[in-house]
C-alpha cells in the first residue's frame, strides 16, 4: 500500500525531530514531502531538509500566516463580557523555549495583579478529557487570554477576546513580541492587562481579527496551490 503513496503532507505545527514526525516520512521514502502552515526552527535543519516544499507559518521571511483562522471568516464577532476570568494558555516547558519561565512568570504576576478570577485552556485537543467544545467555551467565556501559544492568540482574536501574548523563543515567532524585549517588564504587562479589560479595546479586536482572517484565508490559497503543485 505503501508503495501507491505519492505524497505527503504535514499541516501544522514546527518541523522537529520527534519520532511521530519520522515515522510519518519514512511511511513512504519515495513520495514528496510537503509542509504548510509550519514552524521551521534553524537547528532542526535536518529535518526541515526532508521536505521538498514548505509554505512556512514563521521561522523564515516571507512566510505565510497561520491556516487555523480561515474556517472562521463568516462567523460572527463576539465580544465576552469584560467582568469574565482572565484565562492563561500556557505552552509550557520546551528545550526550543528558553524563556518560558520568565514568560509566565510576567503572565502569572499581571493576572495577580488585576485581582481578577482566573481559568486555564488547553488548545490540544483530547477526545476525551480535552475535547474541542470545552477549549472553544473557554475562549468564549474569558474576558481576556494571557497565553505563550499562537494558538491561544489567534483564537483569543477569533472570539473577540483580546490577547496578551509572548514568545517564548527570543527572536522566534513573527507573529508574537519576545519576551527578551527590554519593554516587556512587568508594569507592561500590567498596563496591557488593564487595557484589554476596558471598553476601548474592543474595535481594536474587531480589527485585528478581520486581519487575520484575511490573511489566514489568503495562506489556505497558498497551501492549497503548493499542495496541488506537489502533487503534480
């Protein structure tokens, strides 16, 4: 069977060297291998060199923006109550990200601050302690996402709820501020906190999220034609 596969294609997610990736490529050694809507990370150049095409989300110029977005381009905007719990979606500790304990430490320190009632969300989904419904309630629920993932970010916008966000690699993800930035400190965090909980942030998200929409829908185009390129 393995034989009749002429191409494969990996959507989402940075391009590492994990075994589940491996073993993915070597289903068939002699299919094209594309990648759309990825991470590349410089040090994993050996297995970004696996991949006859790639349509980058981030990591290199000129890259695409994240596809995720683009299925929600009818849905209506709506904004959560501004009194709702402050949520964190949080990546947690990777050997690519350094900076994670300093990120959430300035996340954990601005949520503190503001007194408000706080949440967790979790964007991996999990058929059965984890399912998709109960990650999209969190977003709909939170007044405001303090998060280290782009997901949680471009999910946040998605429902109208405006996001903090911080890479947690310096000099990593386009779409995301570094932390090692000397103005991410403390009191902008707090300031960022205090902001995103007024009413003027609103048409602010409402902006930002035709944005990415916009350009989520234009990277499907891109992905759509790379992977009919490939396919040949």
């Amino acid at each position: 069977m393995t034989d009749k596969v002429k191409t494969i294609i990996f959507v989402c997610g940075p391009i590492v060297d994990r075994q589940q990736l491996r073993d993915m490529l070597d289903i068939a050694p002699t299919a094209r291998k594309v990648a759309v809507g990825v991470t590349i990370i410089d040090s994993q150049e050996s297995m970004n060199c696996r991949f006859s095409s790639i349509l980058p989300r981030d990591g290199r110029p000129g890259s695409a923006f994240d596809l995720a977005p683009a299925r929600y381009w009818s849905a209506e905007c709506r904004f959560p109550a501004m009194d709702g719990p402050v949520a964190f979606c949080l990546l947690g500790k990777l050997s690519q990200m350094p900076l994670h304990e300093y990120a959430e430490r300035l996340l954990r320190g601005a949520a503190a601050w503001s007194d408000a009632t706080t949440m967790s969300i979790d964007t991996v989904i999990g058929p059965v302690g984890n399912p998709e419904a109960r990650i999209l309630r969190g977003f709909e629920t939170a007044s405001v996402i303090l998060t280290t993932r782009l997901h949680g970010a471009l999910h946040a916008l998605i429902h109208g709820c405006p996001a903090i966000a911080i890479d947690q690699v310096p000099g990593g993800d386009e779409n995301l501020r570094g932390a090692g930035e000397d103005r991410t400190d403390e009191a902008a965090i707090e300031a960022a906190l205090g902001f995103a909980r007024s009413e003027e942030i609103r048409s602010i998200v409402a902006r930002c999220r035709a944005e990415l929409i916009a350009r989520s829908a234009d990277a499907l185009r891109r992905a759509a034609d790379l992977v009919a390129g490939a396919a040949g």
